[in-house]
C-alpha cells in the first residue's frame, strides 16, 4: 500500500500508525516516576529576568550554534525531499518506507553513541556531525548538478544516514545544553528560552528557504562545461553557509572534552586497527 503514491491510502495509515504510536508512549509516559522534590528555600523565589539569561556567555554560544543549525541545516530538509521526488524520481510511498528506516538508523544511533558521547563528551561529536553535513550537502550538490551516478541508490542512502547523524546531533545537543544550563537556578527558562528560539526559527525559515527555491528554481547558470540547475544553486549555497554554522561551533565549548580530531582518529584508525589484529590473532591462534 506505501508504494501506492496515486492515492492518499499510504499517508492515512502512516498518520494511524503515528497517532496509535503517540498513544502508545502515554502508558509509558504514567509508568515513568515523579522525580523527589527538594525543600524550596523560605520566602519568595526570586524569578530570573529573560534578558538575564543572554547575559549567560556559555549558553548564548550555545544557543546561536543550535540557532544556526536549525536555519541553515535543519529547516531545509523539506527541500531535500522535494528534490528526491522531483528529480531522482522516487514516489511518495518508497520515501516513506525511507524515512522509516531513517527513524531506525536514529534510535540505534542513540543505542549505539549514548555511552560513549558520556565518556567522551558532547563537542566533538558535534564536530564530527559537521563534517557529515560538509559532505552531505555537498553530495546533494554533485546530484542536482549531475556531477555523479547512480541517483536511485545514493539518494536513500543519504536520507537514512541524515537520520542517524541527527540523532547524534540531537543527543550531543541536548546533553551540552543539559551540562551548560542544569545546574542554574533557573534552569527551566534556560530550557524553555532555547526552545522558544529553535522553534520559532523552525516555523519561519522554510519560509524564506522556499521562497528562495521558488525563485531560483527556473535558473540554469553555466559554468564552463557544468551547468547548474536551480537546486544545485540551492545546494551549493547551503553548502557554503555551513561556514556560519562553523563558526558558530567554534564558539561552543565543553570542559574535559576530547577533540574532534582524536575522535575521528579513534574511529577511523584505532578501532579498525584493533578489530584487524583481533582477527588477526584469532587466525593465527587457530592455525
């Protein structure tokens, strides 16, 4: 029935499947126990001033990285849908089996990343996250122009791994607001302040972002023997203002965190090289 994208049957049961879910999470919701209250000190509590709170150095770099995000990376996925059915011509039914396994790959990803963004701490996996976007983007960029093949297998795979690595960012997100803001007295405006911003800026920018498109999308700039499409116009310019989202990223920083470079050094050359020798050994001592 998903891959009947001539009727509406495959998003009527998606959105069941979904509310059935939400229903579900209730009777996980209850079972969860209240937390013990502290003694509230004697006489009224001070309440913190909003404008206060973007006095707070830690968390307004903090909260500008998270706002970034959310303008230039986050907002435009939308876009990156309409491009995959527009132009590599996959139906509506088969993204929505896609964006279940994207779903997936997300909650192993929390499975998968939880200790070790504890043990290692939330920063550099942001970076490493980054790096994803840089690459991601520009994949997009490579495909719009037709730069690279192979449209009907890069494209899914793209969209499933945009799942796991924003779990990754929104785990590592949340784990660095909860350390910057958790231990101030008020902690709830912290929380409540950042998400008023980052949904705010959810709502407006694919606004603007789908303006842009609209505008853009009849154009076709050639240069030399490449030409460019609107979306690779599109592409290319979020590409390039994932600059504002590193700078922005270079401003947040994490007490006793290890460095994005001895993570990727960890993940790309200890870890294999560890597994090998263990194989390795494994071989000989059965020889």
């Amino acid at each position: 029935m998903l891959f009947n994208h001539r009727g509406l049957n495959a998003f009527a049961v998606v959105f069941a499947l979904s509310f059935a879910g939400g229903a579900l999470s209730l009777y996980f919701l209850k079972r969860i126990p209240e937390p013990v209250q502290r003694a509230l000190p004697d006489g009224p509590t001070a309440r913190t001033r909003w404008r206060d709170l973007l006095r707070d150095g830690a968390f307004v770099r903090l909260l500008i990285f998270s706002a970034t995000v959310q303008l230039f990376v986050l907002s435009t996925a939308a876009f990156v849908t309409v491009f995959v059915r527009e132009e590599v011509e996959i139906n509506d039914g088969t993204i929505l089996w896609i964006t279940a396994i994207a779903a997936l790959a997300g909650i192993g990803a929390l499975r998968l990343m939880r200790s070790r963004i504890d043990r290692l701490g939330s920063r550099p996996f942001l970076g490493l996250v980054f790096l994803w976007w840089a690459g991601y983007y520009l994949a997009w960029f490579t495909l719009a122009a037709n730069l690279t093949g192979g449209r009907m297998m890069l494209a899914p795979l793209l969209l499933i791994a945009a799942g796991f690595f924003g779990s990754i960012y929104e785990l590592s997100l949340t784990r660095l607001l909860m350390n910057t803001a958790g231990d101030r007295p008020a902690m709830t405006q912290y929380f409540a302040l950042q998400s008023v911003i980052v949904s705010l800026l959810a709502g407006l920018s694919p606004i603007v972002w789908g303006w842009l498109l609209d505008t853009i999308h009849a154009t076709s700039i050639s240069v030399g023997r490449l030409t460019l499409n609107g979306y690779a116009l599109f592409f290319g310019f979020q590409w390039l203002m994932l600059s504002v989202v590193f700078l922005a990223l270079m401003q947040v920083k994490e007490g006793n965190a290890t460095r994005t470079s001895t993570l990727l050094y960890h993940v790309l050359v200890a870890a294999p090289g560890h597994r090998l020798a263990a194989i390795t050994h494994r071989g000989h001592f059965h020889q």
